[in-house]
C-alpha cells in the first residue's frame, strides 16, 4: 500500500492539493472493488498527478480519454489488473448553435454560461468553437442538465442538442516557430519573445495569475523555466520552449519556441 500522506504532502500548498486528495480516493477505490473507477475531467496538470499517485500502487494503470483524439482536458480511468471487462469512460458531446449573422461568441463566454448555471469546472472538457457553434464536451450525467438549462450564451439564445462523440475531428494544432535570444530562461523573458510582449506587460499579467507554467499559475516573474515547458496565458493560447541552443558571444541565450496557434 502507498504512503497517501507522503504523496499528499509532495503537493501540499500548491495548486494540486485538492486534486491528488480525490485521485488517492479513486485509486483506494479500486484497490478494493478490483475493478475501474473513471475521474472528472482533468487539466494537463492533473493528468501529471495521476501518473504519479498511480505509479506509488502495484497492479492498478490509469488510462486518458478527452471525447477526441488531441483532447486537452481528459478524464484519467483507473484500471485494476483482475478487471477483465472494459472500462467506460460516462463523457458526451452537447452542440449548441446560435445565429452567426449576429453573434460571435468566444471561448470565455461558453465557459462563463456554463459556469453560472453552477456546473463545475471539472465537468466540462474541451469546448470546441466554430462558427455559430460550440461542441461541448462533459460527463454525461450533466450533458441532460445543459441540455434542459443552457438557453443563452452572452446575450445570444441558443439551441441544444445531444451529438456524437465520433463526429469530433482529431486536433490539429498549428504553431509558429520563433528563434530568439534572451538575456536569461526567466519566464517573464521568455514569454515576452514568445507572445510578442513587453517583460512589464508579462510581470503585469504574471502579478494578475493571467499566466502558467506547465498548467500551474506562475507566483513570480523571475522564475526559471527549461527546455520542454508550456507556458500559457488564457485567451492567448501556448507558447512551448521547444529547444535551449546554448549561448552567444555576448553571453545571451538562444531558444527556440513553439507558438501554438
């Protein structure tokens, strides 16, 4: 049996206290029925916690499924090795529409409806955003409740109904590469390059907890980041530090970044 409370500890005051309480209960969960137990929808950063808490028990894995190839929010599936049968992963896709001609809606405020009709964060996945439409992805015991309670997003009335998970294409994410050189892997410098920003404009969102760190919020703009981490700011997208080049004559640090778009 694992040590819960060393693991709790690992992750006490940050960000992933709360997470890793409810993933240790999934896991114990199994450990005694020796069968699966399916979570809420996690960030990527969640994800990260459940390999972890998964990898201190013998003889549970743990599975991701988001509703879609590419999905960024995903449900982990603890799976215990006498389980025989297949496990369900409970998500749906909800379609809601609305006149285009008049409206244009953005990610922001799909979520904000849907989080003043009191749903949870941690019930929605991924929202995918077209023209005049949004496919929202959640577990299905709350896809009932937004199809009786979500009437209007913004100041636009709109129309729902149940869809198909299959008809979600796989994500294809477009990125710009950006070769810079910065005066050091602080992340305020970094992502200035990156977003195309001041370093007082990145300190500025940084001090408002606008921007993360492999999904975490970032507390000070000196912090050092490395080759491999993801820095986000929301509503502006992912910026991932791809390639540490070494150094210039002058002492600067040459990167290469991935924008995605």
């Amino acid at each position: 049996m694992a040590d819960r409370e060393k693991i709790i500890r690992f992750y006490k005051g940050t960000e992933g206290e709360e997470i890793v309480i409810k993933l240790i209960d999934a896991v114990e969960a199994v450990n005694k029925t020796r069968k699966f137990r399916a979570t809420d929808f996690l960030d990527p950063y969640g994800c990260e916690i459940a390999e972890t808490v998964v990898a201190h028990y013998d003889g549970i894995s743990v599975d991701f499924f988001g509703g879609y190839i590419g999905a960024e929010r995903q449900c982990a599936n603890f799976v215990h090795e006498d389980f025989m049968g297949k496990p369900s992963y409970n998500i749906s896709v909800v379609k809601a529409t609305w006149n285009d001609k008049f409206y244009r809606l953005s990610h922001r405020d799909v979520l904000g409806a849907l989080m003043g009709l009191g749903i949870k964060r941690e019930q929605i996945g991924d929202l995918l955003i077209t023209l005049g439409m949004v496919k929202i992805i959640c577990t299905t015991k709350m896809a009932d409740f937004i199809l009786q309670n979500l009437t209007q997003i913004g100041s636009a009335k709109v129309s729902c109904e149940l869809d198909n998970l299959e008809t979600i294409a796989p994500r294809e994410e477009r990125c710009k590469e950006i070769t810079s050189t910065v005066a050091s892997l602080r992340i305020d410098s970094i992502a200035a390059s990156g977003f195309g920003a001041s370093r007082s404009k990145m300190s500025s969102m940084i001090d408002a907890e606008k921007l993360k760190l492999n999904w975490q919020t970032v507390k000070s703009a000196s912090q050092m980041v490395k080759q491999g981490d993801i820095i986000s700011i929301r509503g502006r997208g992912r910026l991932e530090v791809a390639e540490v080049r070494g150094t210039t004559k002058k002492g600067r640090t040459v990167v290469l970044l991935k924008r995605y778009l």
